[in-house]
C-alpha cells in the first residue's frame, strides 16, 4: 500500500473526464488499496482516482465516525435524485483549507461495482449523498468550488497558488 500525491486546484488534470473502468483486476484493487490509505491519511471522507491523477471511474468512501466502513464504488453513475435540496458545507482535498456551502440534492440513488466487478445499487441521503455527488463531479472533471461565484473562485485559486509559491 502507498499514499498518492492528491492533485491540488486548479491543477488542469482535475478537469479531465474519467473513462470507465474495464478490467476488475489485482492493479485495480492494488489502486483502491492505495486510494484508501490516501484518502485516511489526508484525512478526508471521499476521493476519486482523478485525484490521484488516475483518470478512471474509481471513487472511495468512508463517512463513519470510527474510519473502519470503507465503501468502494467502481463506474459509479447516479440513476436519480430527489428534487428537495441541502445546502451543506463542502471541502476537498485537492482544495485543502477551502469549505463553502454547495446547494446539492438531498437523497441520490447510484449504481456501481465493487473492485471485484459485483454490481450493486445504494440510495444515500445526508454525508453520503453529499460525498458521491461530490466525487462523481470529479470523475466528470467538476471540482466543487465550480458550484461557487466566479469571484470565489478566483480568490481560492489565488490563495492555493500563491502558497504553492511560498512552498516552493
């Protein structure tokens, strides 16, 4: 197991739209394996393989208090939602230290695959609607402050690149 580098914004490759993945394979649970690590040691609630600058349909996923439910959703695709909306407060690790208020439907119906090639379908509601909806933005190359104002986004992408500078 490894931790991936998690691409930053605006980063052009978080943009790229994930193809489907084809081959439920030992490479493809070796990358759940490492997405999982990743995403704990952040730590964060969700991340998916455009993240870690892999540009498959891969998301991972554990919004339990004790980190121990992971949930694996391979070529995920959302089958409904519900017309009623939340508004919740949202964050990412590729926008570390950003949290804005994204209005997102409340209830989403999915369906995907396991890393095994099981297919499967889960309703959600609350965090995890939120965080699928979230993280199959990022599969269709949307990263969530696209939800916000244009001048939010600029200072966010201000504020990201001029610490990248002091970093460097």
């Amino acid at each position: 197991m490894a931790v991936l580098t998690i691409l930053r914004y605006p980063d052009p490759r978080l943009h790229q739209l994930a193809k489907p993945v084809e081959k439920f394979d030992e490479r493809l649970r070796t990358l759940v394996s490492d997405m999982a690590e990743t995403m704990y040691a952040a730590p964060g609630v969700g991340l998916a393989a455009t993240q870690v600058d892999v540009h498959e349909r891969l998301i991972v996923i554990d919004v339990s208090d004790t980190k121990d439910k992971l949930q694996v959703f391979v070529n995920p695709e959302i089958l409904g939602a519900s017309d009623d909306a939340k508004v919740y407060e949202e964050g990412c690790l590729s926008v570390p230290g950003f949290y804005e208020e994204v209005e997102r439907p409340d209830r989403v119906r999915v369906r995907a695959c396991d890393e095994h090639g099981k297919a499967f379908e889960v309703d959600a509601d609350g965090l995890l609607a939120v965080c699928l909806q979230h993280e199959i933005d990022h599969l269709n190359g949307r990263v969530f402050v696209q939800y916000l104002s244009r001048l939010k986004q600029s200072r966010i992408r201000s504020k990201l690149l001029k610490s990248e500078r002091e970093v460097a």
